[in-house]
C-alpha cells in the first residue's frame, strides 16, 4: 500500500493537536468544553499540514514554530466553521451536532469569537507578515460569504462568480496557510508564492469536490446529509452547470430561486443535477485545477516534501469525504 | 467650565479614530461600510482612553503605539458588541440599528469576525505581552457571557454573581487597554498592576451604572430603549437590590423569572424597581467603585495623566448616557 500523502509529518501533525488542546484551555470549563468539541470533531488539518509541509520543504529546521502557526491557522477555520453553522442553520458537521444545535447560538457565537482570540495569541512571536496573512484570509472570507449570500437562489450566477466565492471562503487560506509556512522558513525564499499559488488552487479543487459531495456523497462518508447547497439556497458548480442542461434549465431554475424550499424539491433537483454531465464535468474542473497547483511547485527541487504537496493534490480530488 | 477628563489627550483621539477607519478598509465595500458604520456610531472611546492616558503617565513618548493597541481594543470591542446585539436580538445601539438590523444577521456576525481580525492585526508590531491581555479578555468576556446567560431570568442571583459577570464583560478589557497602556511605556513600571486595577474597578462602576440607566436612563440621551435588559431576563444590580425589598419580592420574582416576558411586565417591573432604594444603592456602590479605582492610582506620582483619570472615574459615575 502507498503511503497516505501525510505520512512524513505524522508526528508534527500529532503535536499540533496537542497544541491546539493546550492553547483552548480556559477558566470556565464549558467554554473549554465548547472550543475542544469543535477541534475535536476531526477535519483534515489541511491548512496546518499545507502549513507545516511547506516550512519543510523551504528548509525550515525549528518545527514547532509552524505548527503553532498551523494550530492557529485550525482554530481560525474552525471559528469560521462555527459561525458559518448558525448562519446556515447547519445540524451536523462531521458527523456531530453542530456547536450551536449541542450547545446554544448564544454561546457558540461567544465561544467562536473566543477561538479566534485563541488563534491570534498562538501567532503573537512570529514575524508580523503571518498576521498578515490571516488578515487578507479572513476578509476574503468575509468577502466571499457576503458574494455567496447574494448569490442565494439566483440562478443567473456564473462559474466566475462561484469563483470568486470559493476563493475567499477556502482558497484564500489554504494560500496564507502554506505561505506562512515557506515564509517562517525564509523569508527571502523564492518559492512563497509558488507554494501560495499550489495551495490556492488547491482550495479551489477541495472547495470543488466538496460542493460536489453535497450531490453525489454518502452521508455515512461525508458525515453531512447530502442536498444542503440547495436547501439553502448555496450556488455550487454542480448547479450551475446543471443550469446549463436545456432539458432541465426552466425546472431547475424555478426549483433553485424558490426561496420556501421543501425537502421534495431538493430530492428532484438533486435528480436532476444527477441526470446531467454537471458532477463529472465538476469533478474535471477539480482536476485540472489540482494539475494547476501541481504545476506550481515545478519549479521546486524534489523532495519529500514535494512528494507529499503532490500526493495531496491527488488526495483532495479523489476523496469521498 | 472645567475642561473635560480627556482634554489632554483629545489630539491622540482624534488620531485613534483615523487609525480605526484606516484600518477597517477593505476590498469588499459592503465589509468595509459595515464595520465603519459600527465603529463610526460613536461611543466614548473609554478602551483607547485607558490605554493612550496610561502610556503616557507612565513616561511612554511615542504616542502611535498606544493608538494603534487602542483603536484594537476599540475594535475588538465594537465586534463583541455586534455579537452581542445579535444574541440579545438588540435593535437600537447609541441611537442607530444595530448592524444586524441595518444589514442581515449573517453579513453582522462575519462582519464581526473580520473586526477581529484587523484588531488582532493592529498588534502586530507591539509586545507579545499585550496580545496575551486581550486573550485574557476575551476569554474573560466569553466567561462572563456565559455566567449571564446561566443566570437568564433566574432570580437567586446575587451580587457576587453579578460582578462575576460584568468582571469578565466590562471590567476585564478596561483593565487590558490600561495595562498594554502602561507595559507599552515600560514593561518594567511599578504601576502596571494599579493602572490595571484603577481600570477594572473604573470598568465595575462603568458597568453598575449602566445597567442603572436601563432603569432611570433618558433614551433621547443613552440612545437605547430602557428596560431591554429586564425584556432579555438579566440579572443586573438594580434588580437584585430590588429583589431583597420584602414589598415586591414575590411580585417582582415572578416577573423576572417568567421567560415570556410582555412590554407590561417591563413597565410594571421598572416601577417597582423605582419605588424601592435599588438605584440609589446601584449608584452608591457605583460610586465606591469609581473611589476604590481612584485608591489604586495613590502611590502614582501626580501628573496631568493621573488627574484626567481620576476626573474619568468622576465623570464615569456621573454620566447620564
């Protein structure tokens, strides 16, 4: 069996749960409770491993430093993650009850707002470029949830705006993450903004095949039911090349801007989408821009590390969860 | 007349809010009018206050550092705030809709993250230590909200419980903004604890009166409607010195305790609280506060600085908004 893309940072992604669990230690039990429940939940740590992967690969030597950086680039996300949840009225995530279905919104909103506090302090000693970073990510966030929102149930939005939503709301990260980690490295390395460019169209794919897991995923894998783009009215690329189907596009398009959706409307548009080539043409948009990002790191020396960057841009694109 | 507690310092605000607006500029316009509508609707700059007066009582001379960690804490702030009109489902802040009513709940409560974010930013260059204190008070703040929350329309509350909470909402980031004031000028200082414990005490009485002019405010004056604390069911001072008048302690337990609450229970329960010694007593204990704040500053060697925060303390327990 090949090794899984991860394995030569096994043990400093081992450290980085520990240091996310330390740093999310507080006074009152139940916040502590709240914020482990999130990071606890599992996810991938794509942005601490793009973080950590990255800092080796420029000839970084003191670990430790990016995978504070990683921990505190995962708690941010996850911060997101839980306020992205009550926006959306999301139920299950990763298999659990959202923070704000177990706890209440109140206090997941506190408690996210607390992680980010978290998230920030883990970046207090290093060089203020990082910060930096997370600022542009976190505003191309804002940015892409405020596009995506206007997008909601409007047919007329195009593959350039599902663009330009997906690269604030997760490209943008991935970017900062594995640009922290080439730039903690050295500073002067010529590769940062290959590695930046690798990871952002990276997220593009993962952001691609997820959208696409919302039509064609197992429940059982994903650990989220399936057709939540649509019950919420999400522009995704499935739809809007489904969109483009002439034998479906009035239906489809009266289903998608019904703001009252019920379940049975998801079902058929879910079937409909199905039914046409929108899912495998997705997921040849995923591809090629997982080649794309592999493309950025040719001008890198080989390595171990650029090994693993590059089976992970397989990963991302043949994942089922 | 006399000249106001922040005479001294009113050049440095005037800065501060040039920082702020600079600060909070982003590529998204809808982002950047979001978050200048909230930190533009005024608010009496009491965090940046705390932080520029106490740098430079402690022998600080470079006055843009104390700015920028002010105009943060400003901002960190505002985007607690925006959180909290959204848990406390508040229409009305400093005489404005709160931006969740203005825009959408969505937009406010990412809008607010991204306000976190470019306080944290503002940090950067600045000592490790200060972004320490605003994790302590924000994890302090998350904790207070929680107490509060626990403690929703449940009348055994007491007084120790009450400072429990406004300890960690109000009084725990005065007591940041006055420390990273006072450590930025000398991390050596002697006064960094009393400049510290000065803004708490100052935070407590803040905070006392506050939730007294929820009983006795002028809503042509505080910008906000009165009794919307009793609407939201939470505990304040004037309520729980009401509830030890053995005239309403029944009457007025049941009306706290009863989670459907009518504008009529309001009207009827601001009534009672007025008939009996509980504002008096909330501004008498406000009072002690403010002269136990003023104490802390006695072994600091008399300046205009130490003068401007003493008259703050007066000037905080004698407001009407």
């Amino acid at each position: 069996m090949v090794d899984p893309w991860h394995s030569c940072i096994d043990k400093e992604l081992s450290i980085c749960e520990q240091t996310m669990m330390d740093a999310l230690q507080f006074e009152n039990p139940e916040l502590t409770e709240m914020c482990r429940y999130v990071v606890s939940s599992g996810g991938k740590r794509l942005r601490p491993s793009l973080c950590i992967i990255s800092y080796l690969m420029c000839g970084g030597t003191d670990v430790q430093t990016p995978i504070n950086i990683g921990a505190a680039f995962e708690i941010v996300h996850s911060a997101t993650l839980v306020h992205d949840d009550i926006n959306d009225q999301g139920e299950i995530r990763r298999g659990r009850k959202t923070l704000h279905r177990e706890y209440t919104t109140t206090k997941a909103i506190v408690a996210g707002d607390c992680m980010f506090a978290v998230g920030y302090n883990l970046l207090v000693d290093v060089k203020s470029e990082i910060v930096r970073y997370v600022l542009e990510a976190s505003s191309a966030m804002a940015s892409g949830e405020f596009v995506q929102k206007d997008y909601e149930h409007v047919s007329r939005v195009t593959e350039k705006d599902y663009l330009k939503i997906i690269s604030g709301k997760t490209a943008k990260l991935f970017e900062a993450s594995a640009k922290s980690g080439a730039y903690t490295a050295d500073p002067d390395s010529d590769y940062i903004s290959n590695v930046g460019n690798f990871a952002h169209e990276l997220g593009l794919a993962f952001q691609i095949v997820d959208d696409t897991l919302d039509v064609t995923g197992d429940p059982h894998n994903t650990g989220k039911a399936i057709g939540t783009d649509l019950l919420e009215g999400k522009p995704t690329l499935p739809l809007i090349y489904a969109l483009e189907d002439p034998r479906y596009k009035e239906e489809l398009t009266a289903l998608f801007e019904e703001v009252d959706v019920t379940t049975d409307m998801v079902v058929r548009a879910l079937e409909i989408i199905r039914d046409t080539d929108a899912v495998e043409r997705c997921l040849q948009r995923a591809r090629e821009k997982a080649e794309d990002a592999k493309a950025m790191l040719d001008p890198l020396p080989d390595s171990v590390y650029k090994q693993s960057l590059l089976s992970l841009a397989d990963y991302v694109v043949s994942r089922d969860r």
